[in-house]
C-alpha cells in the first residue's frame, strides 16, 4: 500500500511540474463558475423581450403594449408581421403576440377582439412563461372593460358625461390595483429556488466526469513513456499500480470539484455549513466512483486515443442518461436506462442535498451505488488488465 | 540464472524457440544477435514482464513462474527504450524507482546520490530529465536499474543511439559493476561492444541459440581470435551479416 502512494505521490508531483497541466487544471472550475454565475448568477426574476406583432395600431393595442411594457422583466419588442414570420420560421423567436388588425375598433363597440399567439411547438419554456404574463395583462384590460360597460350601461340616460364615466371608472381600477382586494405576499423558504441551485447539481456532477478521462489515460501514459514495464519489473504488484493511479485521479479531480463548490459557496450563498459538506462528500464519492469506472477503460485502452474515446462514449452516455440538465420522469424509458449512469445517482445525491435542502442521511441509497461503483471498478480494472494478453 | 527451454510465440511469430542457457554469479552474459533474433522478448520473459508459454528460469534459486515477487526483488532493469519521468528531475526519478524497489526514504536519495555520481550526473541531479542529452538520458536510465542493490541486473542493448563519450562511460559503469559482484545480462547487437564488456556470449537468430561461449572460443572457431570479429562468427554460422 505504500507504493501505491509513492505511485499517487509522483503523479500528483508531475502534474505540479507541468505548469501548463496546473494552470489549466485549476483555472477550469473557475471558469466554469464565472460561466455558470454570467449565465444564471442574480437573475432571479425572469427576464425576457415579449415580440410583439401590432397590425391594429389603435388605443387598445397602443394600452396593452403599454401595459405589457410595464411588467417587471419584459420587454416588448415591436416586429412587422413578415419579419415575425421569418424569425418564426428560423426558430429565432418561439412565440410572437399578434395584434389583429381591427382589435381596438372591435372593443370600441363592444364587440369580442381575439389575440393570437403565434408559436414553434409549445413555445418553449420562456415563451409559455410570456404567454401567461401576457394572459394576465389581457385579464386585467378585460376586467377593465367589463367594469366600463357595467357602469356604463348602468348610467345610462342619466345626464353623466360619457368622458367623466371614463375618468371615475378608471380612477377606481387603478385603485384597485394598488390595493388589491386579494395580495400575493412572497415567503422564501430555505435556499433561494434559483436556476443556480437547479442547474450546479449538474454542473458538478458533468465536471467531475473529467476525472474518468483522467484516469482512463493514465496506464497508457505510462506505457507511451516506457515506464509501465519498468514498474512492473519492481516490487510494484499491479493492485498497487491501479489503486496508486486511482488516488491520484481522485485527489485532481477532487481538488478541482472542491474549488468549485468553494466558489458557489462562498459567491452563490446556495449552502449551508451542512449542506456544503454534505455536497463535498458526495462529490468525493462520485470522483472516486468515476475515476474507478476510468481505471477499467485504462485497463482496456492500447492508446492515448482509445483512452480519450472510450471515455468521451462513457461521459457523453452518463450525462445523456443521467438526467445533468433536465430531470427525467419517474418510470420513463429514459430513467429505466438512466439507471446505469452514475450521474443519476450523484444528481440525486447533490439535488436532495442542494435543491430539496435534504441531509447526508437522505443521499444513502445513492452514495451506496456509487461506493459499489468503486469496488468494482478497481477490482474488474485489475482483472482485466491482468488477463487480457498484452496489457504489459 | 538457469533458463530452461522456453518458448514464446505471438500469433504466428516464434520469437523465442527453446532458449536454454545459464548465468554464473558474477559474470557479464552477453545475448547477441540481430534485430528481431528474440533478445528483448526473452529479458522481457526472465523480468517478469512477459509470460513465457512454457519452459522455466530460476533465478537466485527462485522460479520465475511461481515466486515473481522473489525475483522482481533481485533484479534490475534496464530497458531498451528510454523509460523515465521527463518531467522530474534525475533524483526524483531515481528516488522514485528506489521506493518502488523497496528502499526507505533516506536510503533511496543516499544511493540516488551514489548512482549519479557513477554515472558522472551529480551535478544535474536537481535537473529535468526532459532537458538531458540524449546520452546523460541514458546514463540516467542505467542508473535507475540500479536503485535497490539488485544482484542481477539486466541492459537491453542500453548504448543504442549515443554518443561514442557516454558509451564509453557507460562501459566503464558496466566493468566497475561487475567488479563489485553483480552479474549482468547483456543484449546487443554491436559485436565489438560484446566482445570488449562479456565473459560469455550466446548468439540469437530466429528466436534460437545457434552458439554459447567466450568470445575467445567462439572467434577460435572460424579463424586467429585476434583477427576475427564475432561479427565474422555470426556470418559464418548463419551466411548472413548482423545487419541484413
């Protein structure tokens, strides 16, 4: 066991030595934050441009836009109807509001106007978001003119100007909203639910994949430098090879998922004290997890290259089927398939902890799979490595 | 060392046909013969690295089939290819495959030390590896093999592509070894580098031993020892030149 750390030990001092290997290594997570934080750091609330097509050009689309120009996060952005189409039809814009035209005269006499959403499928997430808001400034006018014409026909034949009618309904709607007979107030409970806390479950867990890679390479590094054989002809067993190639893949991998859960803490303000070191035990299980999955590619690989693609064909399978961007609905094909993926596992583990405020105890089943994950993988690595003609 | 019969073949390639031979305690055993005649695969099959498909070397008094660890922990290896950390320095690659022989930290920079002084290095222990000639990468890969005490060492044709300087500093090494106790194995295929450093030669071709003796014999064989080569002897057991 000794050797094997002589073995972690000199990998972990080669890579110190070479500087552009460090520099990448450690520069990595951190631009893989600041990316992260420009994406989705401080936007809390939505934000979105709401395309807006206005064949009518009357009062009431004039006031709709308006009204729409005044929710908190949109912004209307005017388009011609051609334009629109183009825009739609290139899968630049997924929803676009059009104004008929005809909309204003419509409502002036009393009539039923009609919008008309315009969308690529359902929309997409931002444009159902738009849809609704839209919906809700088109319930507020509509409210407006029921109270109008209630008002309206109410006084009629009675001498009241028909302007002061308008002015004194007005006066009351706006009042209304101000003081709304039903409020909404916001209480946040735990962890801001904030894409950052969706997404960084991910994030880590996609980013600690670069630790397969790693240690997928790290037995055909040795034979392209000749020192694979000359290892062997040591007191060095190959149990210790692999176990000193796997600690050394872990304490890289884990150095760099460390820095950037560091960083979402000390910058996101997403974890507790417990919930971070929740998060860094898991993270330490899943590198090791597959850092032993990259040992059984490392036992198989012949070349660098072999390495590098087997272990892209693992990641790219793990992030697909492990549900790192999107969650994947109980009882799908998909999440059947997803249950060979690691990712599944750690994405569960960090969501209980990170998303759902859940404890350590809560992540047991999954960090189980993992640990198993590990086991196996060291003792199959070895296996394989020692049957297989040729290996040396 | 006693090498019984072996035999190793890949796929369709014979390379190493019923090779028997043994190493006396002390002694410089010179393996010759051409590129492809079975030199590396049969050090490859008596370090451990290779298994061989059957036959049987006793080391020390150890099998190689049944006691590897015993006989891994008495020899050395030095590699045809260069096989060394370019990123590290001289010591630390030294040191490095002293613990993997065994020894204790102290132990193993002490006779790092040792090593590169031998090899005329000790002034470039501090520095990399990747910034070394190709000989005083040589050097260096010699010396590795030497970390650990080991009492069989074996050099697979380790002058190859150096400067006349560094092999000769290199046989020096291999002399004042031997001087010292150690047997050495030694392949090759430059006949006058055999004929200068072994006790004994074994000449290979085809994966077989078509000779076994001292130079002197072998060159007494075919004419005057001091006006033939063993190249000549090689030409005349197999009606081919070393380098066809």
């Amino acid at each position: 066991m000794k050797r094997a750390l002589f073995i972690t030990l000199n990998e972990v001092r080669m890579y110190l030595q070479d500087k552009a290997d460090l520099a990448f290594g450690l520069l990595l997570p951190i631009i893989t934050f600041a990316l992260m934080y420009g994406a989705f750091g401080g936007q809390t609330m939505f934000k979105a441009t709401a395309p807006v097509v206005n064949e009518d050009g009357g009062t009431y689309s004039a006031q709709l836009i308006e009204q729409l120009d005044k929710v908190s996060g949109i912004k209307v952005e005017l388009l011609k109807a051609s334009e629109a189409d183009i825009k739609l039809e290139r899968s630049d814009l997924l929803l676009v509001l059009f104004i008929p035209s005809g909309f204003s005269e419509t409502l002036k006499s009393g009539g039923k106007a009609e919008l008309v959403f315009k969308q690529r499928g359902n929309g997409g997430q931002e444009g159902q978001i738009l849809s609704s808001i839209i919906r809700g400034v088109v319930e507020d006018m509509n409210q407006g003119f029921q109270v109008r014409h209630q008002v309206e026909s109410n006084l009629q034949g009675k001498g009241i100007p028909e302007n002061s009618i308008e002015v004194t309904v007005q006066n009351l709607l706006d009042k209304e909203h101000q003081q709304p007979a039903v409020g909404v107030t916001e209480e946040v409970v735990g962890g801001s639910p904030d894409f950052i806390s969706l997404y960084l479950p991910g994030i880590i867990t996609m980013y600690v994949l670069f630790s397969l890679t790693m240690s997928a390479r790290t037995i055909v590094e040795e034979r392209r430098r000749g020192t694979l054989e000359r290892l062997l002809t040591t007191r060095l067993n190959t149990g210790e090879l692999f176990i000193g190639k796997f600690l050394s893949t872990v304490a890289r991998g884990f150095v760099q998922t460390l820095i950037l859960l560091v960083l979402s803490y000390a910058v996101l303000r997403i974890f507790t004290p417990i919930s971070f070191l929740a998060s860094v035990v898991i993270a330490l299980v899943f590198v090791a997890a597959a850092a032993a999955l990259g040992m059984i590619i490392a036992s198989i690989a012949r070349s660098e290259e072999a390495a590098n693609w087997i272990a892209v064909v693992f990641t790219m399978f793990m992030v697909m089927m492990g549900g790192t961007f999107f969650q994947v609905s109980e009882g799908s094909v998909l999440a059947t398939i997803g249950k060979i993926s690691l990712n599944t596992y750690a994405n569960e583990a960090l969501r209980t902890v990170i998303t759902e405020g859940g404890s350590l105890g809560d992540t047991l089943q999954p960090l189980a799979v993992m640990a198993g994950v590990v086991i196996v993988g060291l003792v199959v690595s070895r296996l394989i490595f020692k049957a297989v003609p040729g290996s040396k | 060392m006693v090498v019984k019969d072996l035999h190793k073949s890949f796929k369709e390639l014979n390379a190493v046909n019923g090779v028997s031979f043994s190493i006396h305690k002390g002694e410089i055993f010179g393996l010759l013969g051409p590129n492809g005649a079975g030199k590396t695969t049969t050090i490859r099959i008596m370090s451990t690295v290779l298994e061989a498909d059957s036959g049987d070397i006793t080391i020390g008094g150890h099998s190689i089939s049944h006691e590897a660890e015993a006989v891994r922990s008495i020899i050395g290896v030095c590699p045809q290819e260069l096989a060394l950390y370019e990123d590290l320095s001289a010591l630390d690659n030294m040191v490095f495959f002293g613990r993997m022989a065994g020894l204790e930290g102290t132990e193993a920079k002490a006779q790092a030390m040792t090593n590169l002084e031998l090899m005329g290095l000790v002034e470039r222990a501090k520095g990399r590896v990747a910034k070394f000639s190709g000989g005083m990468k040589r050097r260096i890969n010699l010396a590795i093999a030497l970390m650990g005490h080991p009492q069989l060492l074996f050099l697979d044709e380790p002058t190859v592509g150096i400067d006349p300087q560094s092999r000769n500093h290199i046989y020096e090494n291999i002399l004042g070894l031997q001087k010292k106790g150690m047997t050495i194995l030694y392949t090759t295929h430059y006949m006058e580098e055999a004929d200068r450093l072994c006790n004994r030669v074994a000449i290979m071709d085809g994966g077989q031993i078509i000779t076994m003796d001292t130079p002197y014999q072998l060159k007494s064989q075919i004419g005057p020892p001091e006006k033939v080569t063993l190249e000549d002897v090689f030409l005349k057991l197999t009606g081919r030149s070393l380098r066809d």
